[in-house]
C-alpha cells in the first residue's frame, strides 16, 4: 500500500468492539503484532510460547471477562489494532495494545485510546504495562499523557516474568485529541 492509499485507509478507519466473529482474524493479528514486538526482547523460544496461548479461548488472556472491553480497529473487515481494558479496583487497566506498523504514527492508536477510554470516568487512573526494551511504545504513551511509574515485572507466560515499566495517567489528563 503505497502512501496516499494508507492515509486514505485511515480516514476509514473505525473502532468497535470485539465480536466472537472477529476471534480468528484477532488471533492471527496478534501472532504477527506479538512476533514484531516481542520477539528481539523475549526471544524466539518465549515469543513462541507467548503466541501459542492465542489458540485458547480467551486468546491467552487478551478476550476480557464480562467486566471488560475489548476494541479493535479496522479498516474494512481487517483487524490493525487492538485494546483490551477492565477496571481491576480502582484502576482501569490496558492490555493487548497493539497496531499493525503500517499504521502507527498517524493517529489511529489514539483514536483507539480515546474510545476505549470514553467509557470510563475522567477522574479513573489507566494503567499498562510496558515492556522494558518497548521504547516506541513508551514514548508513545508519555506523549499522550502517561508517567513511568518505573519498573516492575510482567508475567508473560505463566511463571515467566521479564522486566517491565509501569505506566499511568489520570484519563481526563490524556492527550487524546
């Protein structure tokens, strides 16, 4: 796709939320995401292990339980992004925040972001987990609005943790638009 054709498949870009029909193609869309992100950091033997968990029925953990959200942005009938969210106490938390790399750095993961977070109350802190050696996806979410709240660990695959930053924001304090 060459320019002119990404940016108009972003304008025709849309946010909905997770439908058992989309399963499939969210599962294949996170193997490829995963493997890109992931792979130089966790290596080849934990990526592996880490897109297995995508064959069960919950996709390893990113479908979100009945309290949950999980939003996908698509272009046509093609998943390119995707942002699961649940309130666990008193924050809300992100996880399986992923965009296709044809199409970051032109708004859309904001778009994502900003209805996702429509749903939840101004005054609610989000929260993500970030991995260590995930600069651009730490650069981007301080640029909208999240502080390192340093540095943790994330349980990849069960019993297997690697480092980690946490992150935070105030919703009413993103920068959305």
């Amino acid at each position: 796709m060459d320019m002119s054709q990404n940016a108009a498949a972003i304008e025709n870009a849309q946010v909905v939320l997770f439908e058992e029909s989309d399963k499939q193609s969210l599962r294949n869309f996170l193997a490829v995401a995963w493997t890109e992100a992931h792979l130089t950091e966790l290596g080849d033997d934990l990526t592996k292990r880490l897109v297995a968990r995508l064959e069960t029925d919950d996709l390893g953990g990113v479908v979100p339980g009945p309290d949950g959200q999980l939003h996908l942005a698509k272009i046509g009938e093609k998943i390119v992004g995707s942002l699961a969210c649940a309130v666990r106490g008193e924050v809300v938390y992100i996880w399986a925040c992923y965009l296709d790399s044809a199409y970051q750095g032109k708004g859309l993961a904001r778009q994502l972001m900003k209805q996702a977070m429509a749903e939840y109350s101004p005054d609610q802190v989000a929260g993500i987990y970030v991995l260590k050696e995930a600069e651009d996806a730490k650069r981007f979410y301080q640029k909208i609005g999240f502080i390192d709240c340093g540095p943790s660990e994330l349980e990849v695959v069960p019993d297997t943790y690697t480092p980690a930053h946490i992150m935070q924001a105030r919703i009413g304090n993103l920068k959305l638009d």
